[in-house]
C-alpha cells in the first residue's frame, strides 16, 4: 500500500495533495482480487447507470470486463437500451459491491468506444456459443415466446457451422474514464470510510489525482 492511501485510511488528506494516476487503480486491483477469494459469484459484477434522453436513469448488472488507467471495461450490443443510451450522452456511472467483503466502489465518467482491436480479441475469447448468441438476441427488443430466440440461434448456428464467427458490427466496448471514483469501506455503527479521488486541477490530463475523505 503507498503511503498517500495509507495517509487516508489514518485520517483525512490535505485535498491539494496530488497522487500518482495509476494510485487507485492499484486499489481497484487490490480489492478485485480479495473479492475473487471470497465472493461466491461474479466478483467482477457491477451495477451500470445510464440516463437516457427523457432523463430517466436506468440501471442494471454488467460484468467488467478489464480495467486500467484508461478506465473500466465491459461489452454489450450497443443497439440495447444501456447501448443506445451511453451512445447518447456518452456518461455513465458503476458500483462494484462486494457483501462479503463490506466493500463497494463508485465510479462516474465519460465513455469511449474501444478500438476495433479490443472488441474482436475479447469477443473471439468468449464460448462459441456466446459468439453466436451476440448474433441471435435483438436485444431489449420485445420477443413473443423463448422459441423465438432458440429460432435465430438455430438460424445463426446454421450460418457459421465452422470457422470463426465474426463480430457484429453492433456488439463492441464501452470504456468509462472515470472523474470521480470512490472506494467504501464498512465500519462499526455505520462509521464508514470514504475515500475518493478526482483529477488533480491544473494537472496535465491523466497524470495525478486529489484525494478526499467524505464522512459516512
């Protein structure tokens, strides 16, 4: 652990104290892998926020995907409804939660495709059957019964028998850079810690944080 996020578990931070960029990454990192330990499910699971044009926040669960300084990862069709709303505004916030661990991290930002290059490596990972699925579903479109599904994954299965499926041009990567990330820890009487961590003013960009401790 540095010595500037042990300065802010012992006590609160001078807020123009600047610490390196890659500092909460480290402790986003840190935290994943304790909860890879202990949560029985999905520890990379997290709760994405969209807004959409009628300014209705929608929210639903996502898996990230990959993190680093550049931000946090995940993939989906983007003719969806997260889909089509973060094309729209281009914003997006997260939670990764860990019950097990009393933990939780917010993350707010801007959102970036990723490359082409990105989005063909990650999905030509996924089973081939998940490969195909990505072709079947019309996603948050309305579907008259599961036979309907079962229809076009049949029908797709039938178009790529062999050989590489590839990508659909609508089925890509989101990166969410993140402004503001928050790290929550759990203490008695509700006491809780929270530290977080904004672009450092006046700092070149993607070069320093300011952190901060809220009360609980």
């Amino acid at each position: 652990m540095s010595d500037a996020v042990q300065a802010a578990e012992d006590g609160a931070l001078d807020p123009s104290t600047r610490h390196p960029w890659g500092e909460p990454f480290a402790k986003v990192g840190a935290w994943l892998k304790e909860a890879e330990a202990s949560e029985p499910n999905d520890p990379n699971a997290m709760a994405l926020a969209t807004v959409g044009p009628d300014g209705m926040p929608s929210v639903r669960m996502v898996l990230l995907k990959d993190f680093n300084e550049q931000g946090f990862v995940f993939y989906t069709n983007f003719e969806s409804k997260k889909g089509t709303q973060i094309l729209g505004s281009r914003k997006a916030a997260l939670v990764l939660h860990w019950k097990s661990l009393r933990r939780q991290i917010r993350v707010e930002g801007e959102v970036e495709v990723v490359s082409d290059q990105e989005a063909d490596d990650y999905y030509h990972s996924r089973p081939r059957s998940s490969q195909l699925g990505a072709w079947a579903s019309i996603q948050s479109r309305p579907m008259q019964n599961r036979f309907d599904l079962e229809k076009r994954v049949a029908l797709f299965t039938a178009k790529h028998p062999i050989g590489t499926v590839p990508r659909p041009p609508h089925w890509s990567g989101f990166r969410i850079k993140p402004v503001y990330i928050e790290f929550w820890e759990d203490r008695p009487f509700r006491l809780h810690d929270r530290l977080i961590y904004r672009p450092a003013p006046g700092a070149a960009p993607g070069t320093a944080w300011v952190t901060e401790k809220l009360y609980p």
